[in-house]
C-alpha cells in the first residue's frame, strides 16, 4: 500500500472508533436507564407499571425491528436538524446512537433480571427505597453482565458503522466501498478486514478483562 492510501486507512479507523466510541456512550446513558425502566416497571417490580412497560417495550421493539440500513435513510431529516447534513462522520453518530439505544437496553434489562430477588426484598424489608434498590443491588449485582453487553453493543456498532459507510458516512467501510470494492483493489479491502478484525478483538478482550475484573470483585 502507498503512504497516502496508509494515511487514509489511518484516518477511516479513526472516523470508526470516533462513531463507535460517541454512539456507544450514547446508548449507554440512554440504554441503561431505559433497561432500568422496564425491570422496574415490570410485573412484580418495585415500580410496578403494566402501561408504562408495555409502552416502553413496544417503542423498544419498533426501533428493534427496523433493519439498520433502512432507519439510516429514515432518519436523514432528523440528522440534518442535529448536525447539519446528512453525510459524514458526526451525521452517522444520530442514526447509530438511536439505533444502539433499545438493542443495549434489552441487553441491560436481562442482566438487570437476574439479580436475586432476594436481595431486593432484603433492602426493602430494611426500610430502602427505590434510589437505594437501584444504587446498591440493581446495578452492583448487574454489573458484570452490563459491562459484558456494553462490549457486545460496541461491537455491533463496529459493524454498523461499516454499513453506514454506504451513504457516505465515513470510516472503514466508505473506505472498502470507494476503493476496495469500486475500484477493485483488492489489498485495501484485505487491509480495512485486517483492521476491523483487530479492532473487534482488540474492544472483545478488554470487555472480558474487565468483566472477569469485576466477577472477581463481586464473588
């Protein structure tokens, strides 16, 4: 490969970790109250809200259903009302964050499940109200396999990412698409699956480091 097509695998890995990395804390913040939400409200949970869950769970279940490729085109008009334009790095942020968003929450609502039943009804036999139910058995207990969907999200949204560079987004994939595929060059497409591999495997094994961290701590 020459030094200037080095220069942009450089600068498409960089698009991509800033895409994954910016959407990933997205979904974060939002998933995780939201997962919270439906755990709580749930059936025989300490907030218990038939409507408000079923409400939850079927917007959830909307922005799960539609393919990824198709609410990247659906959203143009509302990327262009947050960033400006429809194109480029920071324009994909919108549709992937959106897109990460109720797939983490469901990931954070199974973990958030199998906390034992009996430690919630331990914290509230001793007088804890809900905040201390959430900040001291939900989400210590949960935290493991909270960590481990993090990672699992992060990695989709790697490959999400790639997707999004089929309109222009920028990245690793624009960069297979414009040169690896358009133009046939074969060793910039190997180059691009090199990297993605690595980089996968790279956030994999950090997520399994930190979860086996964290058993450890709890055990």
């Amino acid at each position: 490969m020459t030094p200037i097509m080095i220069n942009l695998l450089l600068r498409s890995l960089w698009e991509t970790v800033l895409m994954t990395a910016a959407s990933g804390v997205i979904s974060l913040v939002a998933g995780l109250p939201l997962g919270l939400a439906l755990v709580l409200t749930n059936r025989g949970g300490i907030a218990e809200n038939p409507w408000i869950n079923r409400i939850l769970g079927a917007v959830i279940n909307g922005f799960r259903s539609v393919p990824f490729i198709i609410l990247l085109v659906a959203l143009i008009p509302l990327t262009r009302l947050i960033v400006g334009t429809a194109i480029g790095t920071w324009a994909a942020i919108v549709p992937l964050a959106i897109a990460a968003t109720p797939y983490y929450a469901r990931i954070a609502e199974v973990s958030l499940r199998e906390v034992d039943r009996g430690l919630i009804d331990a914290v509230r036999a001793m007088g804890g109200n809900r905040w201390t139910i959430i900040r001291e058995v939900l989400v210590p207990e949960a935290l493991p396999g909270i960590v481990a969907g993090f990672t699992v999200t992060l990695v989709t949204l790697i490959g999400a990412s790639a997707m999004a560079g089929a309109i222009g987004a920028g990245g690793l994939g624009d960069l297979a698409i414009r040169y690896g595929y358009q133009r046939f060059e074969t060793n910039v497409m190997i180059a691009v699956v090199v990297v993605l591999i690595v980089l996968v495997c790279g956030i994999q094994w950090l997520g399994d480091r930190l979860v086996a961290r964290l058993d450890h701590r709890s055990a």
